[in-house]
C-alpha cells in the first residue's frame, strides 16, 4: 500500500505537538517523583537515566538517522528492524554489566536496570517510527508519542500514590511502552511495510560499520549531556543531584521541541544536501539555527525574571532557593538549542565518520569545565560548565559545517 506524503510544514505541526507533549509527560514523571517523593528518589531515577541512556543510545548506532537519510534505498527495513533488535540483546548484557560492576546498592541497582529496561521497547519503536519519518508521516509517530506519554503518567502515577514504590512505578513504564509498540507502532507500519527483521549477518555487518561512527557519537553526545549529573552526583551527592537534575530537565524538555522542529526537516535536508543545493540547503538549516537562538533567549528571561516563582509551582518550593542556578542552565540553551539543528544539518550531509572527533572534543570540554567548577562553585559551577560545552558545540560544528559545504560547491 503506497503511503502518502505530507507536506513539510505540516510534518513539523504534527512534530511539535507530539514532541511538546511527550516531553511534557516526562517532564510530569520528575515533577510527580518530587511531589509525591523526595529529592533522593529524583536523584536516583535521574542517575538511572544518565548511566542508561549512553548505553542504549551506542547500541543503537543512530540507525534511525541512518533510515531517514538513506534517499538511496541501500539497505530495507529489515535490514534496520534485525539489527536494532540485536541491539537490543547486547543492551541488557551492558546494563547488567554496569551494574554488577559498579557496585550500587540492591534498590539503586533494581531502578537502574529497569529504567534500562524500559528504553528496549522505546528504542525498537524507533525503528518503526524512522520508516515513517522516511515517508513523512509524523502524524503517525506523533499520535504514538500522546498515547505512550499520556498512559505512562496514569500507570506511573497511580502506582508511585499508592505503593510508594519507584521500581514498581518503573514496571508500570515498561508494561505501557511494550503495549504501544505492540499495539500501536507494529499495526500502523504493517499497513505499508512487510513487518519482518531480516538477520542476514553480512548485510547487518556492512549496516553496523556504516553507523557505527554513529553508536559512537551518539555515546559521547549521551555522556556529554550526562557528564555534569555524574560528576554533581560524585562531588555533591544524591540529594543534591535531584535537584540539580530536575532543574536541567527544564532545558532538556526545551532541546525535545527544538529537537521536534529539525527532526522533519532532516529528510529534506538530506535531499537538498544530495541534490547539491547548498543553497536551499543553507536557507533552511539557517531558519532553524536561527529559531534555536529565539528559543534559548526567550528561557533565559523567564529564569530571570520569574525563575524562583516557575520552580515553586513545578516543583515545591524548595527549588526556589535554586533560582540561581535555574538561570545559569537557562543561559546555556541560548547555545545548546542552536548547537541541536547544527547537529542535524551535520547528520543530513551523512559525514558520519567526522562525528566522533568531534564528540570526544566536546568530552574533553565537559569533563574539564566540570571537574574544575563543581567543586568550587556547586551545582552552578555545573551549570558554567554546560555553557562552556555548548558555546564549543556551536563554533566547532559551524566551522565543521562550512568546510563540508564548501567542499561541495567545488
């Protein structure tokens, strides 16, 4: 059956919303945890997120990046569905690995893993959702984003009021995203696609060493974004990570909507950039660069001029005695949102091979900036530290940017 395509503006419509209020129900799963909890629970969910989250993003490889942007047709939808579910195996034994290793306690170790667990079914959905980002249909991927948000925040909620428990408020997570993949995500794709994973080992060798690079860059991108929630954690404690995480969350759900304005927009940079219309190309990739920095300036000010009113009403009201550091994080979206479309651009031009270099600069840059700031300065010192990263995400992807382009004018 022949899918029809939408057209680009309403593509990124239907993203925005689905982005908007999916990232507004992971966002109520923090809030829900520090109301109902305290912030030693908010600390050990966040620590769940940041020691899973590399994982799953590196076994992934970015495939979906690679699905969307193959305007070639080099490899099939099975070819993508067989290795994400391999993926998928080799995650478990890392998180396993991971949590054997480091030696957390039992309860921590049980919220880890399943939080782990909760991003299998997520990441195979992603597979199914990059097959419908490559035809342009966000509006499907869109209603799947609602329903897995909308039933998460009832199953979590429900369960953290009455059992007080966050690994069974966690289980409750897993259940609903497997029964919106199952449900949802495999019957929309079967209308169009044959639904079947293709293990054909020499095909998923040549699909893993092409987005491999990816699986790299989208490892140090993850521990980049996760580096300062490491080293608070290591520095300054549990307690003091939940609110420190909490705050950050903020930009983060802010990246998810600048993240759903590009993400429509890779295809057709893709094409542009195959095409060698660099200047349709450029056009484009400016108007969101330039949408970023609109989005990033218009947070800073809110922090400023109501941040401690915002984060009593989110939250309770003793995140208010974080304002400070509410604006300090709100100061690096003015470079972290435009540093997410550069990213984009940069992934359209399948440059994929440059990517890691690039990644482990902006490693050095985080770890540096936070080992030598969160001691002196707390959490703030953090904060800095995460302007630091993104102002050298922003010049060194521009500067990345203008020498690809350059190279295909010639």
């Amino acid at each position: 059956m022949e899918i029809k395509r939408l057209s680009l503006k309403i593509n990124m419509t239907w993203t925005l919303v689905g982005s908007v209020f999916y990232s507004i129900t992971q966002w109520l799963l923090l809030i829900i945890l520090a109301k109902l909890g305290t912030p030693e629970m908010v600390g050990q969910y966040a620590l769940g997120l940041a020691i899973t989250a590399p994982i799953v993003l590196f076994t992934e490889m970015n495939l979906r990046l690679a699905q969307v942007t193959d305007a070639k047709g080099t490899f099939l939808f099975s070819h993508y569905l067989g290795t994400r579910l391999i993926s998928v195996g080799v995650s478990i034994i890392f998180f396993l690995s991971v949590v054997l290793f480091v030696g957390f306690d039992m309860y921590t170790a049980m919220v880890i893993l399943l939080i782990g667990i909760a991003k299998l079914p997520e990441s195979i959905s992603g597979v199914f959702h990059g097959q419908l980002q490559k035809h342009e249909r966000m509006d499907y991927i869109t209603k799947s984003q609602i329903l897995k948000g909308m039933m998460t925040v009832i199953i979590f909620s429900t369960t953290l009021y009455v059992t007080e428990s966050l690994i069974l408020s966690i289980i409750g997570q897993i259940i609903v995203w497997t029964v919106v993949l199952l449900i949802y995500d495999f019957q929309v794709v079967k209308k169009y696609e044959v639904v079947k994973a293709s293990f054909h080992m020499a095909t998923i060798k040549r699909l893993v060493k092409m987005t491999l690079p990816l699986g790299i860059v989208a490892l140090l991108a993850s521990v980049n974004t996760n580096i300062p929630t490491y080293l608070v954690e290591y520095f300054l404690g549990r307690e003091e990570l939940g609110y420190f995480a909490a705050i950050l969350y903020i930009l983060f759900a802010g990246d998810r909507m600048v993240n759903s304005i590009g993400q429509p927009a890779i295809p057709r940079l893709a094409m542009f950039f195959e095409q060698k219309n660099i200047r349709s190309f450029q056009k484009l990739l400016i108007g969101l660069v330039a949408f970023g920095f609109v989005i990033g300036v218009l947070g800073f000010i809110v922090a400023y001029l109501i941040g401690d009113t915002v984060l009593s009403i989110i939250y309770t009201p003793s995140y208010a005695t974080y304002a400070d550091l509410f604006i300090f994080i709100m100061v690096s979206g003015i470079f972290y949102y435009p540093a997410t479309f550069l990213e984009l651009g940069f992934s359209a031009t399948r440059y994929f091979k440059l990517q890691p270099l690039l990644a482990t600069f902006w490693v050095i840059v985080s770890v540096i900036g936070c080992v030598l700031l969160i001691p002196k300065f707390g959490a703030v010192g953090a904060a800095i530290a995460l302007i630091i990263f993104s102002f050298s995400q922003v010049i060194s992807m521009l500067v990345v940017l203008y020498l690809i382009l350059r190279k295909s004018y010639v």
